[in-house]
C-alpha cells in the first residue's frame, strides 16, 4: 500500500469525505484534504537505505465543533500504525465558515 491509500483508509472509516491536495466538488460540512509533503530516505552506513519515510498533512475542515472529528481522525491514524508528528488549530475561515485543524503524519514503508 501506499500513504496516501492507507491515509484514505482511514479517513474514510470514520464515515469523512477525503481528496488529495484540493476538494474537487461542491465541499460538504466536514472534509479533509490530504498533502504529500516528503518522501525520503534515511542515510544508512552502506548508503543503501532499508526504508522509505512518506509524510504528509491532513487539513480537517468542519463548519461545526471540529474536537470530536479531530480525537477521532487521530484514533484512525494511530490505529493503521501511522505516527502523528503535529496537531494543531489553523484557524477559522471566516469566509468559508470553516475552521480548519491539522495533522501531520509520518510512515516507514519497507524497501
């Protein structure tokens, strides 16, 4: 699998719409927005590394009390063995009505 397949996995289970770098369609009350920010590998002493890192932010928007999405998301993630690296409150939108909350993830994937 794939971080982004398996970040969508687990959105998804907990019943969230979930898109890759933007909402394509008209957005509903809840979403979240997936963003790739690096795959890399750690520097080995043979310089052959054994493992890819992928990361990536989920932005969570909910028109609503955005707490209980958020200790949920953070529940699947954990659960599907990702490590949360960040969480935190961006703001509210005032000229969406969103307010947005960010988790950034981090996962070792196997050579």
């Amino acid at each position: 699998m794939s971080l982004l397949s398996e970040i969508k996995a687990a959105v998804t289970s907990c019943g969230l719409p979930v898109e890759t770098g933007v909402f394509s369609d008209e957005p509903p009350d809840e979403y979240v927005v997936v963003t790739p920010f690096a795959d890399t590998y750690e520097l080995h002493a043979d310089n052959l590394p054994e493992y890819e890192i992928q990361e990536a932010r989920l932005s969570l928007f909910s028109r609503g009390n955005y707490l209980k999405r958020k200790r949920q998301l953070s529940k699947a993630l954990l659960s599907a063995d990702f490590t949360i690296t960040d969480r935190r409150y961006i703001g509210h939108e005032d000229d969406t009505g969103y307010h947005h909350y960010a988790i950034d993830v981090v996962k070792l994937y196997e050579l």
